[in-house]
C-alpha cells in the first residue's frame, strides 16, 4: 500500500478457529509495553494517544484489532446475502447489475465497473457487483415497515437487514477475553435517532452550524439537523454493501466469518485456553462460549461459502492469489474495498480455509489500503503461507494443528 503513495499508519489481523479460540492477533502500530514501568515521557504519550499533533502515529495504544472501527465493505454482502434470502429474494434467482442505479435522488455506481448483466448471488460475490447489492438494499427498504422511518422514536423497530447484520454479532460486543474492544455501527432505526439526539442541538450542533446553501459539510449538517433521525432509502442501499455508518472490528469480521464458515454457530472468541495454577497444575479449561445460532439455512451458508471459494480462483480476489497452492489449501475469501470521502479506501479481506472443512478464518483491514485485493488479500495470502507451510515459509502450525500440549509454567 506504501509503495503506491498511501500513508498507512494503522491496521489489523486476526486469526480464529472455526470453534472461537483466537490463534493470534496483530495491531499495527505496536509499542514496547516496558513504556509504563516507571516515568513517561509527555512525548511518549502524545505517540501513543496520537496527542499533541501527533495524530499520524496510528495511535499505537489501541488494539485496533479490537478497537479499530472500519468500514467493511463488500464483505458484508455475505450478511446481505442472508437477508435477502430470509426475507423472500430467491437464493437461486437472477439479479440484475447494470453499471449504476439511482435511488432516493442519488446516483450510486458499480465502482466504476460496467454493468454485467443479469446473474446469481454466486457471480454476484464472485464479481462483487455492488449494484445488485443497491437494489436489494433498497427493495427491502420499500417493504421495511416504512412508516417507521418517519417516527421521531428511540423505539422504532429494527429493520429486517439491520436485524440480519444484529445476529451476525456486528453492534455488539464480541466478549473477547480482553479489557478493551469496541462494538462498531449498525445504523438501525434506533441508532440514527440517538444520534441525532445526540447531536442535533448538542454535540456536534447540527442545527446550529448548518446551512442550506454553505459548504458541503454544512449542508449535511443542516439535512441532519432536519431529517438525520430518519432511515432513508440511500442509507439502506449503501449499507446494503458495508460502506455508509456502518463500522466493524476486525475481530467483529472475524468471528462472524467464523460463523459462516463453521455452519452458523456464532461464538464468543477466548484468547485464554486455560486457567493454571502457581504449581503449575491445570484447574480450568476455557471454552469459546456459544452466542447464538445465525438465522440462516445451513444450504444458504454452504451456498455464500461456495461462491467465495470462487472469488479467490476466479473473481476479485483471483489476482492476488494467482499461483497460491490452492490444491493443497483450497481458500475462500472475499474482498472489501471501502470508499471513504477524501481518504483512500480501506482494504479488506475476510477468509476462511480449507473450502470444504474450515479450520481457520483470516481477516485483514488497512485503512487507506486502496482495494481489497490490492492490500488486505496480499496479506492474507502470506498469513495462510506461514500457518501451513507454503511457499517457502515455515509452517506455524504443521499440518494446521493447533499444539495441543499447554506450556509449562514454572513455579
């Protein structure tokens, strides 16, 4: 990503089994701990918090595996996917993709591809049209109790997609063994209203300093001022494909992978393994706690499974992993390319192996990265390279075994 002129300060990797259990994470930037035994420097801090103008440090004191909050881009579609189909779109059914659609008085594009015609989910995630992701978006708006998003409510109800995106575990604490993550954005009814709550007349001051006729930002503002509480049909369709005020975590993408990947069991990720006392004697397992079950027909998972076991030979992905050993580890992935307003996107790339019997689930998120396939997959690929030993790389876990046996611990 550097080497194409972008300043990349920040990012994230996180590698889970399909049973919960973390195997390992990264944040970037990392400090040295040792910072906090005895004094600290003001400078020090202001590199850690990103203080003092030092906003450019990545803020090395966050887990941004935990903390960061990004957009995911398309791959959420697989979540969208799984709403669609619950709420009566054809899991088999042909879905148009032209090269742009125009809904709510705004023109969304297929990011600059052209239109691909008629096609499945399958070519839909292979190709990642994000315009037949626009139309559904919006044709579960038009259905959506829509006259709940005209009620001035912290009550209203949560919308069919929003609630799909709700089970995956996104909007929610993942209850990571860890004294610190963040539960990321999903714009449901409720939200939005708390938010205009929260900055209508305060906060922010939407209604104070915006204006009709000034600059951009203004004129948000003042459109928030008076209708920021509302659920609107261009929300819907570019949440439809993870951009707009959703956020995730990286551990968050992960672990809702996880789910897809294992069947539909969503768990709560554990880092620990096991309780061990001074003597060293083991007097706890820990266990990755079963959430819930996704709402979703294990033949539509396998299904979303399928097709991005072909992005990776065939769709977005097809380039970065080009001459990777897929017949000895067959990956599934998807990529995500999230546009933000003057900044380079952020990639992403979320993945699951082997195809057939998943045992690991990789995600990686860059921001200002550019696409999915240019940054986040790359990445990826090395990571499952040093998991299994391909490439040339050493294997982290041979034969893609966890170690059973505990470390010993010295009294």
């Amino acid at each position: 990503a550097r080497s194409q002129g972008n300043d990349v300060n920040q990012g994230a990797a996180v590698v889970e089994t399909t049973s919960g259990r973390i195997v390992a994470m990264a944040s970037y930037p990392d400090y040295d701990p040792n910072v906090w035994d005895g004094s600290i420097s003001q400078g020090e801090v202001n590199y850690l918090f990103g203080l003092g103008g030092q906003s450019g440090s990545g803020e090395p004191a966050l887990n941004w595996a935990t903390q960061g909050q990004y957009a995911p881009g398309s791959t959420f579609k697989v979540t969208s996917t799984a709403a669609a189909v619950a709420n009566g779109y054809s899991l088999n059914g042909l879905y148009s993709c032209p090269a742009s659609v125009t809904i709510g008085g705004h023109t969304f594009i297929n990011d600059g591809e052209p239109g691909l015609g008629d096609m499945t989910f399958s070519e839909a995630l292979i190709q990642s049209c994000d315009t037949v992701y626009y139309n559904i978006g919006y044709g579960m708006y038009q259905t959506d109790d829509p006259k709940a998003n005209g009620v001035l409510s912290a009550k209203a109800p949560i919308q069919k997609m929003q609630r799909m995106e709700l089970d995956w575990g996104f909007g929610s604490y993942t209850g990571v063994d860890l004294p610190e993550e963040s539960t990321g954005t999903i714009p449901t009814r409720q939200w939005l209203y708390n938010m205009w709550e929260d900055n209508a007349h305060k906060g922010q001051n939407w209604c104070k300093n915006g204006k009709a006729d000034g600059s951009y930002v203004q004129q948000i503002e003042y459109q928030d001022c008076l209708y920021g509480w509302q659920w609107e049909p261009g929300q819907a369709a570019i949440a439809a494909i993870g951009q707009g005020y959703v956020t995730v975590t990286p551990l968050q993408l992960a672990n809702a992978y996880v789910a897809l990947a294992n069947g539909g069991t969503l768990y709560s990720p554990r880092l620990g393994e096991a309780l061990v006392s001074p003597a060293g004697k083991v007097t706890a397992k820990i266990n990755p706690p079963v959430i819930r079950h996704l709402p979703v027909s294990s033949y539509t998972l396998s299904y979303i499974r399928d097709a991005l076991a072909g992005v990776v030979t065939q769709g977005t992905a097809a380039g970065a992993f080009g001459g990777f050993p897929l017949n000895q580890v067959c990956v599934a992935g998807k990529t995500g390319t999230a546009q933000i307003m003057g900044k380079v996107a952020t990639s992403v790339f979320a993945s699951f192996a082997p195809c057939q019997n998943p045992k690991y689930v990789v995600v990686v998120m860059l921001p200002n990265s550019g696409y999915g396939a240019d940054a986040a997959a790359p990445a990826v690929r090395q990571i499952w390279d040093g998991i299994y030993g391909l490439e040339n790389h050493q294997a982290a876990l041979p034969g893609g075994q966890v170690p059973a046996k505990l470390p010993a611990v010295q009294r």
